[in-house]
C-alpha cells in the first residue's frame, strides 16, 4: 500500500446564494504534490478529541499554510492589526495533532503556518509582523505577490546548514531559491528544534526536531513550486518515503 499522508484543512466561510456555510478548504497544490510523490492524501478535518484515531490511520502528516496562529499561546497578549483568521478550533486541532504525531515518532512536514505551529507547540514564540521587526530597507519580499511576483517564481534564496535534514532533502546543496507568501515567523524557536535554513534578512526559513525519524518545517511554500522547480519536490517525496518506513516500522516514544 501506499503511503498515507494526512493533510490538515483550512476553516472557510462562504456566502452562497441557497445558505450561509462553513467549510473546511484545502489548496489543490497540497494534494498534487503528494500525489506525485506517490502518497495517498487524506484530508483531515478539525475535530476535538480525536487526533489519536486520526492519526492511526495516516503513516504522515501534512501541516498546511494558512491564517494566523492566537498570539495568546506564545505569551503575546496583543493582537497586531495584521494578525488575521485566527481560528482556536484550528489552532487546538493542529496542536493537539502534533503534539501525538511527535510522541509516535511519525512523519511530519510543516509548511508556512506550519512551521509555526511546530514552534509554537513546542514553546518557541513568532513575529507577529515581520516589516515591524526590521527596517524596511534590509526585509526581503516575504509577501512576494506584494512585489508582483506570481506564486511559482523565486522571491529570494535561503542559506541551510551542511549536515541536517534540511540539507540532505535538498541534497546537500549549500542554498536553495524560494517563494515566500508570509507577515509572521520564528522569534524565539523552542527548545529541541534546530533552525537550519535563513535569508538574507535573518529570517527563520526552516526548522527541524533532530531526535524524531523526519520533522521538518520550511517557511517557504514548495507546493506552489514544485511543476516549475523540481528540486521543491523533494520535500514531499522525503516526506512520503520517511512515511513508507514509519508504516514498515512504527514507533512510540
């Protein structure tokens, strides 16, 4: 069988002509790219107390991007005005998933929000606005559509470090090109997760717990690059092949 990766959704809310709705709404990038790493994706939707058998059925999980994390649970009592969508169904959902992901030992990929979810989780804190942070002058396009960028060309490069996951995903190549589509990112990154990528400006642009079988976090989004720049693919196929093994092997600790 093939791998099964679980993919966590992000809350909408539509307006349509016949009833006024919720729904939980994924990008069909995701899906694509798990697809041709031949995994199986599944989408997950939130659900409170019910990550356990979730997550029983799944060999990897798929943190996706999307709106804000709540300042609150990384001890920032304001709200930015350019903090939005925060969603505590979403946020407990994701967190709660995580944390029992980790504790299995099982495959874990975090993109965007997700890499800040993974650091949230595990007691780091974010900039809640990264243009407040820096001088003009010095921020690269990390919201590159501002720039007029489409979603698959590079904004900027990242910088990883030789010997981590990071770089053995990429193949050991000292630098990668990137998109980026974020305001927030890691401030203070937990303890047990090992920074391995930044930009030019200092920013956070990958991020990995050492002592779990693969957990990796990129702030980039390589489901929006991977038709254009086949190298953004590895990041899915590492995923679904750390998955393979998991379902060869499984692990709690």
């Amino acid at each position: 069988m093939k791998p099964r990766i679980g993919l966590t959704p992000s809350p909408a809310h539509d307006t349509l002509a016949h009833a006024t709705m919720d729904r939980y709404a994924i990008a069909e990038p995701y899906v694509g790219a798990v697809l041709a790493a031949e995994g199986v994706p599944l989408v997950l939707p939130p659900q409170p107390g019910n990550a356990s058998e979730l997550l029983d059925g799944i060999d990897g999980l798929l943190l996706t991007g999307g709106a804000d994390i709540d300042p609150v649970r990384y001890g920032d009592q304001s709200l930015h005005p350019k903090t939005y969508g925060v969603s505590q169904l979403r946020d407990d959902f994701e967190f709660e998933l995580l944390h029992q992901a980790l504790a299995r030992d099982l495959p874990v990929l975090a993109i965007c929000r997700g890499i800040q979810v993974l650091n949230v989780a595990l007691g780091g804190t974010l900039i809640q606005h990264i243009p407040d942070r820096q001088p003009e002058s010095d921020v690269l396009p990390h919201r590159q559509h501002e720039a007029g960028l489409a979603a698959d060309e590079i904004g900027h490069e990242v910088t990883m470090l030789p010997g981590t996951l990071v770089a053995t995903v990429f193949r050991g190549a000292p630098a990668c090109g990137v998109n980026s589509f974020h305001h927030q990112s890691i401030l203070e990154p937990a303890a047990g997760l090992h920074i391995v990528a930044t930009a030019r400006d200092g920013i956070i642009e990958a991020a990995e717990v050492p002592d779990r079988r693969f957990v990796l976090g990129v702030q980039w989004h390589p489901e929006l690059m991977f038709r254009r720049h086949t190298e953004q693919m590895r990041p899915f196929t590492s995923l679904v092949e750390a998955a393979a093994a998991y379902r060869l092997t499984p692990a709690t600790i």
